[in-house]
C-alpha cells in the first residue's frame, strides 16, 4: 500500500470541496479556456495558445489540508513550467518571485514562483481523460500535488506576476493561509501546530462535502430549467 503524508486519510471519493462560503459561488464560463495574464507584466489574454503547447498527461495523488486525500488522479493538461517559459518569460523585464492566482468564483491564492516551476504542476483542464467538470474546476485548474489542495485552484481566471511578495486578502482567516503549503512538512496554517490542524478541520469535511453537493445539486437544476 501506497503511503501517506503526515496525517492525512485515504478518501474513496474526490468531492467538490473548498470553504463553506464558497459552496455556493460558481465559474462562469466553464467552456471556454480563456484567462488573464497581469501584475508586473503587460496585461494580456491567454486561450489559443495554450493548446500549442505540449499536452501532459500526470498521475497524482490530490491532499486537502482538512485530512482527506484522493490518490492517482488522472490528469491531463499542459505543464506550468512550459507555459511560463514560452509565453510569460519572453515579455519580462523584472524577476517574477510571486504568483497571484485568481479565480471565477472569486476564489484566490498564492505561491512562489518557484513552487510553481516543478515539474509536476499543471494547468490541467482534464480529469480521467474527460474535460474538467465544473465540480472539479473547468475549464482549467491548478494542479500542484505536492501542496495542500487550497493551492490548487479552480476555474482559473487570471495569473499575477510579481516581482515582489504582495498581500492576497484571501476568502479565508489569514492564519489558515500557509504561504507555501507544502504537503510533506505538513505545513497546514502559517501558524500553530499542524496536528491541532488535523484535528480542527477534520470535524467539518462532511458537512462541507454536504453543503457542496447540496449546493452543486441546486445549480445544477437551475441550469436544466433554463434549457
Ligand atoms: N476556485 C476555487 N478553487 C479552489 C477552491 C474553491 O473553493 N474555489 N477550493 C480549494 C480547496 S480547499 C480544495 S481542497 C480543492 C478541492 O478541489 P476539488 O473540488 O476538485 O475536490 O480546490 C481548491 N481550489
Ligand atoms: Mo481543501
């Protein structure tokens, strides 16, 4: 059997998960690739050209911070590094160190760049050889398995690149918010020990896989009636 990180569980399924609060915010665009690119570089639109980049296929095991961990995720999409090389690196002049990552539901977080330049994140925009389903982040999303899954961002929507560390007023209480997140040195919240973690968040997964599918079920039938 396939081993763990520190104190997290094997989970038989892969919700649609996140804070309580955003259960019920959505994408709203979840056909089309397309996301912004700004910060310290010129603003511009990426769609088209991602496609002409490489495809990349990865499995990987998938850690949310509240314990539970889906294992050997199929994904399919195109490798951060890759994308940033070809189509950010050549429109440079500063020295990018941080990363904003912003989504459509309003969600946001962040990352060193250098983080984000191993070889295992992807901008990944399919699960199990299909395109991403809204539940799990259409059209694109972040993968970068070796951090926690509030990293992982969804329903990308823009990407700041910053010569400097900048403040990200995220939807979460600041010290819940590890500025790298790193999986195996459990680095769950900025600070306190990760273990009072464990224990704190892992009372609240099935009530937000609750609310999640509740909320899903809902937008799910509000787009049916609007057919
Ligand atoms: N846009 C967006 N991305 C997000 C979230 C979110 O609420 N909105 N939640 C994060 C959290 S806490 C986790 S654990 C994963 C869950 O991914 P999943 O819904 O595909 O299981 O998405 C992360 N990325
Ligand atoms: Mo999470």
């Amino acid at each position: 059997m396939k081993s763990l990180p520190p104190g997290q569980k094997e989970s038989d399924v892969f919700p649609r998960f996140g804070l309580p609060q955003y259960a019920n915010r959505f994408p709203t665009e979840v056909d089309r690739i397309s996301f912004s690119i700004g910060g310290d570089v010129e603003e511009f639109e990426v769609s088209a050209e991602l496609s002409a980049l490489p495809r990349v296929q990865q499995v990987s095991d998938f850690h949310c911070v509240t314990t539970w961990s889906k294992l050997d995720l199929q994904w399919s999409g195109y490798s951060f590094k890759d994308f940033y090389t070809s189509l950010i690196l050549p429109k440079l002049t500063g020295k990018v160190t941080f990363v904003v990552l912003k989504a459509q539901d309003g969600y946001k977080t962040s990352l060193p760049l250098s983080d984000l330049m191993q070889q295992n994140v992807l901008l990944a925009d399919q699960l199990d050889g299909v395109p991403l389903t809204m539940e799990h982040g259409a059209p694109i999303r972040i993968i970068a398995p070796d951090h926690y899954g509030y990293k992982n961002l969804k329903h990308l929507k823009r990407l700041e690149f910053y010569t400097e560390e900048k403040k990200v007023k995220q939807g979460y209480l600041s010290f819940m918010d590890h500025p790298r997140a790193r999986v195996a040195k459990e680095e769950r919240a900025s600070s306190g020990p990760a273990v009072f973690f464990r224990w704190l968040y892992s009372f609240g997964v099935k009530g937000t896989i609750r609310d999640f599918e509740k909320a899903t079920a809902a937008y799910k039938n509000e787009l049916k009636s609007k057919e």
